[in-house]
C-alpha cells in the first residue's frame, strides 16, 4: 500500500477483555516497530521484527503483549486480560531496513484503545 | 541507557515568526542520528528533519532547520516563517545502529494568526 495502515483506527474494550491490533506495513518493508504512546507523552517502543523474526521484544511490559508477523509483511500486537492502564494510541512503524540508524520510519495513524 | 529530553511541554509562536524548540540526550554512542517528527491531531507521526551526529553541518529542510551541539548533546528545531499548518506536537527522536528510535515527551507549537 502507499502507506502503513493500522486497523482499528478506534478500539474500545472492557477489562479483561482479549484485543487484536493489525498494523500492515508498506510494501517490501523489511523492518516493522510498535510503539505506545500514553496521553502526553511520547512513543514507547515495545516490540520490533526483522522479516518474520522478533529482533527486539524488550519494550514488551509484560506477558499479557504478544505480537506477530507470520509472513514477514502484517503485524498483529495480541493484548490479554486488558486493563485500563493499557489504554493508549498503539503505533506502528516500518522501514526498509532495521539496520541503518538513518533509515527513515514510516507511521502509521495508530490504534486509539480504551479499556473501560 | 539512551534518554531523550524536551524540557518545553507547551510553545507558542505567532504566524510568520520563529520558534526553536529545545532537546537534549544523552548518549555514549559517538555515531547515532536525531530526528524531528511532527504528529498532528491525525496521529500519524511525520519526518521533519534528521541530523548524522558524524556530521558537523547542522541539517536544514526549507523553513526547518537544526542547530546540533554534540558536545552539549543538544538538538534543537528551528521553525521560521511559522504557518498555521505548523501547529502541532513535536517530538525529538533518537537513534544508534539498528536499536529503534527513542522519544521524548514531545512539544506542543500553537501558531497564533
């Protein structure tokens, strides 16, 4: 696609509720991120794939996240028993590669969840 | 462990004026690069400007431009001739090797017409 489309633009669930959130990234993009980004502050990353591998996972809070990219192209971040603190916009990013500092990260418009 | 720091949660500027937007790191790479993303009320978190820290020469992209003190470890975004279309959060971002990007708490540019 011509940019980087995450799906639901709008979640809201009820605690303890399971929720999925797909981010497909651009087109031969070989790295993929997923951020968290809490209201007023900045983007905290969570999870990056390198193809279909999880390169880095260390951002992951705890074991309730999970994320999947089978193919090496669309992502799903799995959430478990959510909880309200786990409301927040969910980013997701891609690149060409992940391995050069100056490749530039493309965003999405990112998932707004809301645990009630 | 990286850290990045916008210490002006809140700027205003009026139109056509200029705005500098302050952040600082802190880092014990010596080759990493820095970034300005814009994130207007769709979300969606785009490119402004970025700077090699191995080059000296402060990086410029039409109205936008870097002053890169690696000394200070200082990185902030000039805006001239502000728009209203400028309004927006913006965020100072990090990065070294293949690690993924670091932000700061972001600035929140009002543009007064």
């Amino acid at each position: 696609g011509a940019g980087v489309s995450q799906t639901p633009s709008n979640k809201v669930t009820e605690k303890g509720k399971y929720v999925e959130l797909r981010c497909d990234p651009i087109s031969g993009h070989t790295a993929l991120y997923w951020y968290r980004q809490s209201l007023g502050q900045g983007p905290e990353f969570l999870i990056y794939f390198q193809g279909t591998g999880a390169a880095d996972d260390s951002g992951l809070p705890n074991d309730r996240f999970f994320a999947v990219r089978p193919e090496g192209s669309v992502s799903t971040l799995k959430i478990q028993r959510t909880e309200r603190g786990d409301s927040a916009v969910y980013l997701c990013a891609s690149s060409l590669s992940g391995s050069r500092g100056d490749t530039e990260a493309f965003f999405g418009q990112g998932t707004r969840l809301t645990v009630v | 462990a990286q850290t990045v720091t916008q210490s002006q949660p809140e700027m205003s500027v009026q139109e056509a004026e200029t705005v500098t937007l302050s952040c600082t790191y802190d880092t014990s790479e010596s080759d990493y690069y820095l970034f300005w993303y814009k994130q207007p009320p769709s979300r969606q978190m785009i490119l402004v400007i970025r700077q090699e820290a191995y080059k000296q020469q402060n990086a410029t992209e039409n109205r936008f431009s870097v002053n890169f003190q690696k000394a200070a470890k200082s990185f902030s975004l000039k805006i001239s001739d502000s728009q209203l279309g400028d309004a927006a959060m913006y965020f100072c971002a990090y990065r070294s090797g293949n690690t993924p990007l670091v932000f700061g708490k972001g600035t929140r540019l009002s543009v007064i017409a």
